[in-house]
C-alpha cells in the first residue's frame, strides 16, 4: 500500500533520522565486531564463546543485525550483568540503547528545518565525519546543526551520540575474521544473502573455533534455502566444536526439513540435556514435540511439553491439542485447542487452530464432519493464511483429493515442495487419478535424495520404485508351466483342476489401457490367454489339439483388496478345446511376497482362492491355497535370487468330478529370480521354480503327490 505524504518538511525529518541512525550503526559496528576483541589493553582476559556472557553479547549483535533494538538492549544489558568488569560489553549496551532511542523517536515531530538549510549541512556533514571515524569532527558539526536548528531531537541525539564516540577509547584493531563477519551481517541487512554468506565462510576459514561465526553461516544458508548445505555447515561446526545446545537445535530443524525425523528427534532430544541462554527452552521443547509427532510418538510430545505447565503460548497448546488428538484423548484435545484459539494473535495461528480443529474432528467422528468442517473453513476464508501444502495435506487428511492434489500441485508451482513433500503430493496425484504427474513426482523425489537433499532409505527407495512400476505399467505377461492335479496356482493362470496327473502349460498377454486402466490401485486388464496339455496320466488328448483359446477382461474394483473379477470367452483353437464362457471372482494376500531390499532373510506367506463357471458346460469350480515360509537371499547379482522352504495345503472342488473334493498339504521350496529394474523402478519381472510335495488330507486322491510349476512374470 502507498502513502502519500503531507508534510513537506517529513522527507527531510526521515532523512535525518536515518543519518543519526545510520552514525549509530557505524559505532556499534565498531564495538560490538566481536564482543571479546575491543576491551582497551586493561580489560579482563576474554570470555569463552561458551559462557553465558559471551552468548549473551553475541545475541545483542545479532539482534542488533536483524533490527531488533529491543532485544539488543536486553541481551547487552545481560551481558553487562553477568561480566561487569567488561568495558567492551558496557559500550555495546549504551550504543544498543542510542539505536533503539533512535528507532523509537524516528517517528517524531519534525523540526521544521529545510533540506537546503545550514542546520541540515551541518548534519550531514556531522554524519559523514562520524561514518568516517572522525569523531570530534563530528561533534563539532552536530553541535553547530543543533545551535542553527535546538528543537531538532535528531540533531541533539546525533551530536550525543558523536560526544560518546569521541570520549570511547581507541578501539583495537579487528582481525581479519571480525572483519569478514561484519561484512555478512551488512550484506545480510542489505537483503544480499549470497554475498552474506561468502563472508561468513570466510569467517569461519579464518577463526574455525568461533561458534557465532558458524552459527551465522548456518542461519545464512538455511535463509537462502540451501538446507543440504546449511546442514553439512552445522556438520563441521558440531565436528569442530562438540556437542552445543544451539548447534544441536539448527541441525534438528535442518533434518525435519529434510524428512529425517529420526535424526531430528535426537538432536532435539540431546540439546534439551546441555545447558543454554534462558527463554531457549520453551522453542526448543516444542521443537522436540513436533519431530516426536512426526515420528508417530504422540505421548512423548506431550510429556515434552509437560514441563512448561500452563504456558500462555498459543504454540505450547496447539502442541499438546496434536498430541492428545493422536493419543485419542479427545476431551483434552478439545480444551487445549480451546486456549489455543484464545491465545492465537494472528489471523496464521487462527488458521492454524481450525486446521487442527479439523483434524480432531476426523479422528473423532471420521471424516464426514471433517470434510464438512474443511469445506466451511475454506469458503469463509478461515484457512486462507496456511500455505498451499498446509492446504494440501489438510485436504489429503479428511478425503479431499481434488483439493489436496490442485493444493499441491500449487505449492508444487510456487517451488514449495520438495524432498519427502514430492512424494506426499505423488501419492495426492495418484489419488485423483493423475498417474502421469505421480510418476514425474516420484521421479524428482529419488533425484532429490541422491543429491542429499533429504534422507530415503534403502526399503523406502525400494517401495517407491515398486509404486513407479505400478503405475506406470500399461501391459504384461504371463507363462507357466504346471504338473499335477490342481496345479500350484499364480492367480492368474490356474486351469481347472483334472482328475489325473497333466503338464500344461499356459500363456498370457494382457493390455492396460492408459486412460482408465490403473486408478489409485484399481486396475482394468483386457487379456488373450492359451492352455495346451503337455502330458496327462489318464491318457487323454496331449499336445496342439488341446489348445484352449481364451480372451476376456479382469478387473481389480478395490484399492486396497487384490481381489478380481474376471470374464473370458473360451474359444477351440485345437479340435479337443472348447467353446464356452467363464465367469471367474479370485482374491489373493500375503505379507513379504515382494523383494525385501533391507533383509537378508524374512518370514513370508500368500494365500490365493477362487471360484468359477463355465456358463455352457454348467461346470463349477472353485480352488484355494496358503502357504507360510521364511526367505532367503542367495548371492550373486545383489541378492535377486530367493530361495523360500515352506509348508502349503491346498483344496480344490470341481462339479464334473466323481470325486468333487481334494485337500493336500506338505513341504514345498520356491526359488525366484527377480530381474528387469532402473534407477526408478524396482524390478518388474520374476521367474518362480515351485516344487511341492502334499499329502492327503481329505476327499479325492488327487490331492497327494507331487505339484510343480515353472512361471515367468513380465
């Protein structure tokens, strides 16, 4: 917003003030270059870095750095509290309390003085003398500028401010590290990050055991966004320096940036143990509180919070209204969102309220209410100030996700997402069906993660590139090989169980089509599938008259079930096959089937069951199978070889049977080979060795001997 104004005479009173405040940065640029290095030669040895007096003068300046005069004062006059002989610290805080006199009167009335005026001359030649170092020129100037204009304040605290100057001892020369420091902080108060932090490493190159030195370089870098470097910074300072609460804090906020709550929850966890400068500790806590939730731990985050008892602090309560939404505790949830939303001052920490406010209402009542809550909060503009991805992630958690995906692919385009935040918004665009977009995202993530940008581990990077593989996969194949009577099933390809022993062997080829083919885990197949018999026991027809033709579609309608439905067309290919219809409903589970990149050995087990008809034959059929082993990783081509001991029972029923029923079980081992992987997606085939041994346990003969099969995935 612009304002005009209308005072003539205001644009030279603001000029003044920002000389006479400007003639104070210089002085106190001066004194307070380094808290330790301008005490005359009769001052007290220097502080440690690690004593409270030295943090506490090392606060003032940078408090002084970022504006804040007030907190300059506060902490220099802590300073001068706790090292009183220091003479260094006693200046920083009377230069401290002329900055924030200036600041506070730079608002007054004007004196009324022309820019063309000798007054004006003589202060800014007052000035340039004090920028100079040349103090009792500068006196002489601001008191001439004060006799040609008395009423003029400025003019009067300029010339206070030059008199003290002039009456300070020499300061001693500043080493060529204090130097380079000063030169980031006035690159930083000029808005110049970049140019900033060249000088803090310079600072730190030249005096490698100055921690305000590092603490600024860690500050300046992570302003600029650049986390991995900031936290490789506090990395070296850590190495260098040993364990301090400060440095401890800015890594654990570095690794939340990062994703890596582990890290940040010890960090946290050790600085809360080591000493620090009071009023640290409420932030500190709370940081501790929010990596304890994202860590899933919503009962240490709140025992952390404990300690600061009834704290008037909007965040303390938000804190512990998260903590006791996840730990079920919804009446204490609600009273502490309540003073929350009491103590909130900004329309961000209102905002902030109903978005927790939200969530305890999807964890209470389930997400039908949430929604409605998320729908009004956003149409009155009480969710306006969260940023997109607040927004997104809000949305994401009551259901939303139009919303949550557009809300991500907008913090997305302001270039607000990145590192595990790429993949949240995937899983959102996989949701609303934007399998493309998903896949780029995924992408971005594992780049991400290979320039260090934030941590993935090996089974995380593993189940991301499964999840690549899905949903990009848009056709595939299948073949088998299968002796016995009932086979060992792949849930794919399982004829119809024989009365006899046979070898058939079975093919598919299935297309997904793109448009609609894989929806948030629901797929649609349209498939073309053969069966020949190789061998069978009752002398049956073998070899090409047998081949069975088949094409139908298979659908998937659950995400999170692997259940299928299936419909086929049986067409005669050769003259002992048939024409006919079938109608299929199959479902399959398991836990540890897939590759398990961090183990070495693992317990698995599967379970698979059907049930059919062939329309025009009025046959039924229906077979199901379980199996429970433990896995083993064999060497070679970095442990894609599997070999599973198990023991499996198997049942099948099939109408045109004299013998409708059989059931087996017994000791099996399966061997697989996993192959076809990238750098983006895990691997997308396997071969399986089956070999199983049942023996009768009910029904028909056919459910002992021997069961193999030999069947590729693609």
């Amino acid at each position: 917003m612009k304002m005009e104004a209308t005072n003539t005479k205001r644009p030279f009173r603001n000029t003044v003030s920002r000389l006479t405040l400007s003639a104070a940065v210089a002085a106190i640029a001066l004194s307070m270059a380094a808290p330790s290095v301008l005490a005359d030669d009769q001052s007290p040895p220097p502080l440690s870095q690690s004593s409270p007096a030295y943090q506490a003068a090392d606060a003032a300046y940078r408090a002084y750095g970022a504006g804040d005069y007030d907190k300059a004062v506060e902490e220099a006059r802590k300073a001068v509290e706790l090292a009183p002989d220091h003479e260094a610290y006693k200046t920083l805080l009377k230069n401290a309390e002329t900055a924030r006199d200036l600041e506070n009167n730079k608002n007054a009335a004007s004196g009324g003085v022309s820019e063309t005026s000798p007054a004006y001359e003589a202060a800014d030649a007052a000035y340039k003398a004090y920028a100079a170092g040349q103090y009792r020129t500068a006196v002489d100037q601001a008191r001439k500028a004060v006799e040609l204009a008395p009423d003029n304040a400025d003019y009067r605290t300029l010339l206070k401010s030059a008199e003290a100057a002039a009456s300070r001892p020499p300061a001693q020369k500043t080493s060529p590290a204090d130097r380079q420091a000063d030169a980031a902080y006035a690159a930083q108060r000029k808005g110049d990050l970049q140019a900033a932090a060249g000088h803090a490493r310079q600072a730190v190159r030249l005096a490698p055991g100055n921690l305000p030195f590092r603490l600024l370089l860690i500050d300046l870098l992570n302003g600029q966004g650049e986390t991995a470097d900031a936290l490789a910074a506090t990395n070296q300072a850590i190495a260098a320096l040993g364990d301090d609460r400060e440095l401890l804090r800015r890594r654990g906020v570095l690794e939340q940036k990062s994703g890596d709550q582990a890290a940040a929850l010890a960090d946290f966890s050790r600085a809360l143990e080591l000493p620090g400068q009071a009023g640290t500790e409420r932030q500190l806590r709370l940081d501790l509180a929010a990596a304890a939730m994202a860590s899933s731990d919503p009962l240490l985050a709140y025992r952390t919070l404990q300690p600061l008892g009834d704290d008037a602090s909007y965040g303390v309560w938000l804190q512990r209204a998260e903590a006791l939404t996840a730990m079920a505790d919804y009446d204490a949830a609600d009273i502490a969102l309540d003073r929350a939303g009491a103590l909130a001052g900004s329309e961000t920490e209102r905002a902030d309220v109903a978005a927790a406010e939200i969530r305890l209402a999807a964890a209470q009542d389930g997400k039908r209410q949430a929604r409605a809550m998320f729908a009004e909060a956003s149409e009155d503009g009480a969710l306006a100030p969260l940023g997109s991805a607040d927004i997104a992630y809000l949305a994401a958690s009551v259901g939303n996700k139009d919303i949550a995906y557009q809300a991500f692919k907008d913090a997305y385009d302001q270039g607000q997402l990145k590192g595990a935040q790429l993949i949240d918004a995937g899983y959102a665009a996989v949701r609303d069906y934007r399998n493309e977009e998903a896949v780029g995202l995924f992408k971005q993530a594992i780049d991400q993660a290979d320039a260090g940008v934030f941590p993935l581990s090996e089974t995380e990077r593993f189940n991301l590139r499964r999840q690549i593989g899905d949903v990009s996969r848009q056709w595939g194949a299948y073949a088998s090989v299968i002796y016995g009577t009932s086979g060992i099933s792949d849930g794919y390809l399982s004829p119809a169980a024989s009365a006899g022993e046979v070898m058939q062997v079975g093919t598919e080829i299935y297309w997904r089509p793109p448009m609609f083919g894989y929806r948030d885990g629901r797929t649609v197949d349209l498939f073309l599938r053969q069966f020949t018999t190789l061998y069978d026991s009752l002398d049956g027809p073998v070899g090409a008259s047998t081949m069975q033709g088949a094409a139908g579609i298979r659908i998937k309608p659950f995400s999170d079930y692997n259940f299928i439905v299936e419909g086929a067309r049986y067409f005669k290919i050769g003259r002992d096959s048939r024409d006919d219809y079938l109608l299929r409903a199959a479902i399959s589970g398991g836990f540890n089937t897939d590759l398990m990149p961090a183990m070495s050995s693992w317990w698995t087990g599967q379970y698979f069951g059907e049930v059919g008809r062939y329309l025009e034959s009025n046959q039924n059929f229906a077979d199901g199978y379980a199996q429970l082993g433990r896995s083993f990783k064999l060497g070679g081509d970095e442990g894609k070889f599997v070999l599973t001991p198990y023991l499996g029972i198997a049942a099948d029923y099939n109408s045109t049977d004299a013998n409708e029923f059989a059931l087996g079980a017994g000791p099996g081992v399966k061997l697989s080979y996993w192959f076809r992987e990238n750098k983006y997606e895990a691997p997308m085939s396997h071969i399986d060795l089956n070999v199983q041994y049942r023996a009768r346990l009910g029904g028909d003969d056919r459910a002992e001997g021997w069961f193999a099969s030999l069947g590729l995935s693609f």
